[in-house]
C-alpha cells in the first residue's frame, strides 16, 4: 500500500508485470485455503478424532504447500523466467546499452562486486544466526511488553512486530516504487508473503512433527478471516497490472482497518499461555 501510494504521488500511473503478480497471488490463495480447511474443520466440530484430526490434516496441507513452493521455484527460475522481468526496463537496457557503455568508467563497473557470491552467501548466514538468537529474546519480551504498554499479545504479534521486523523490507519497496521500478517493489512485498505462507509455515509444523510438537496450520476464525480478506482485497488491486496512488491509499486504510479490528481482538488461548497478559 505505501508502496503504490509513494509511487503513484511521483508518477499519474504505474505499471508492473501482471502475470507474475497473479501468479504470486494465486499461490497465496492456495496457502489461505491450506492456512483456513483447519480453522473450519475445528470450528463446525466435526473432526473424527478431535484435535488429532486438524493435526493431522495441517501436516498434509503443509506437504502440498511445501511442495508447491518448490515448483514455484523451478516454475519462477528455469521455465518461465520472462514472466517475472521488467519488461520496460529491459527495453530500456536495450537502448541504451551501447552509449552507457561507452561513457561507463572502468571504475564505474565494480560497483556492487565487491563480495562475491560466497562472501553474500557467508554474510547472509551470519545474519540469519543473529537474527534468529535476536527472535528469541524477541519472543521472550512479548509477554513483558505487553503487560506494560497494556497492549494485547496478538496486537503485538501480528501488528508492532511485523512493522519493526520488516522496516528495511517496507523501505525498499517504497524506494523502488518511486524510482518506477514497480514490478522489484511487487516482488519484495508479495514475494515475501508467498515465502512465509508456502514455506515457512508449513516448514514449523513438520519440523514440530519430527520434535514431538503437535503443530498445526489452525489460525482461528478471526485470523484466518483477517488473512482471507488480506489476500482477496490485494489479489484485486494487482490483478490488471497497473497502479495509483489511490489504489496505495485503499490498501492503506484496510491495514488500518485490520490493524484497529486486531486491537480490539481478544485471545483466550494467548491468554493461557500467558497468564499475565492482555491477549
């Protein structure tokens, strides 16, 4: 939403390549279907052997997404790659590729060679270690935080967090898009969702499985609706491929929307968890 709203104030319209976000989006529906069966089979009681029965139909959902997410893979990086380029930018490299290369420095074509693919793969996995040491103190200060600021757990998980976890994330797609590099900014915001419900998600619940934890894919009716309705409203505005800043300004408002309707959100299972605190 900032994105397309930030964008949309420098430029009247925007384009971006509409095949490779419905192919993102479709793929999100197929996690929101996986993430909700769940939810529903728990809600309208009708499991065969109790919670063992949503146990159990998550860790088939999650097989299938997991698998889907490898087929995206090889579907996004060897069979239809041009589906996910800029085409406009390719256009523009195109034309002017032999005067940029002739007025190009030699100093000019170093930029950005500085590490190497080993040195980026050795950096990421340091960051990946500190990050996940960092979660866990992160996850430990939940429960103080919100006993403190009289805020309720699930406000914080899924509110306050993703916002200072994800800023450099949000940034950069806000900076793509006002450079008009629209279809970059589309892959960092929807690309990252994709991740998260096709990988990370399932990966939890049969990684609980292998560890003895009963894991499941049941988000609750009140989130699984919230994220139904995520998908739905997002699926619409990149479904034609272009973007205004009215378009950013209707995402932003249901972010509010969801953001106020998770305030007033209470939890009783947070609650068991934790005792002390709002949920």
């Amino acid at each position: 939403g900032c994105a397309f709203f930030c964008g949309g104030l420098k430029y009247k319209e925007q384009k971006f390549n509409a095949d490779g976000a419905n192919t993102n989006m479709g793929l999100l529906c197929l996690a929101v279907m996986g993430m909700t069966v769940p939810a529903v089979l728990h809600s309208t009681h009708t499991e065969m052997n109790g919670t063992g029965s949503e146990v159990a139909l998550s860790r088939v959902c999650s097989v299938f997404l997991l698998l889907t997410y490898v087929s995206y893979l090889y579907f996004q990086l060897v069979t239809h790659q041009d589906m996910f380029e800029d085409d406009d930018a390719d256009d523009e490299t195109d034309d002017d590729s032999q005067e940029g290369d002739a007025e190009r420095k030699p100093e000019d074509k170093l930029v950005g060679e500085g590490l190497g693919f080993w040195g980026c793969i050795f950096w990421l996995a340091v960051l990946t270690i500190m990050i996940s040491l960092l979660s866990d103190y992160l996850v430990d200060a939940i429960e103080g935080a919100s006993a403190s600021w009289d805020i309720g757990v699930a406000f914080i998980s899924v509110i306050v967090i993703p916002i200072v976890g994800n800023a450099a994330e949000h940034a950069s797609a806000i900076i793509f898009a006002m450079k008009n590099k629209m279809d970059i900014s589309i892959g960092v915001a929807v690309g990252s969702s994709t991740q998260i419900a096709l990988l990370v998600f399932p990966f939890m619940v049969l990684v609980g499985y292998f560890s003895g934890k009963d894991m499941d894919l049941n988000l609750k009716v009140f989130e699984s609706a919230a994220l139904f309705m995520t998908v739905v409203t997002v699926a619409f505005m990149v479904a034609d491929g272009h973007s205004t800043w009215l378009k950013g300004l209707t995402l932003i408002l249901a972010y509010v929307v969801l953001s106020c309707s998770f305030w007033y959100h209470k939890d009783d299972d947070l609650k068991a968890q934790w005792p002390g605190v709002h949920a």
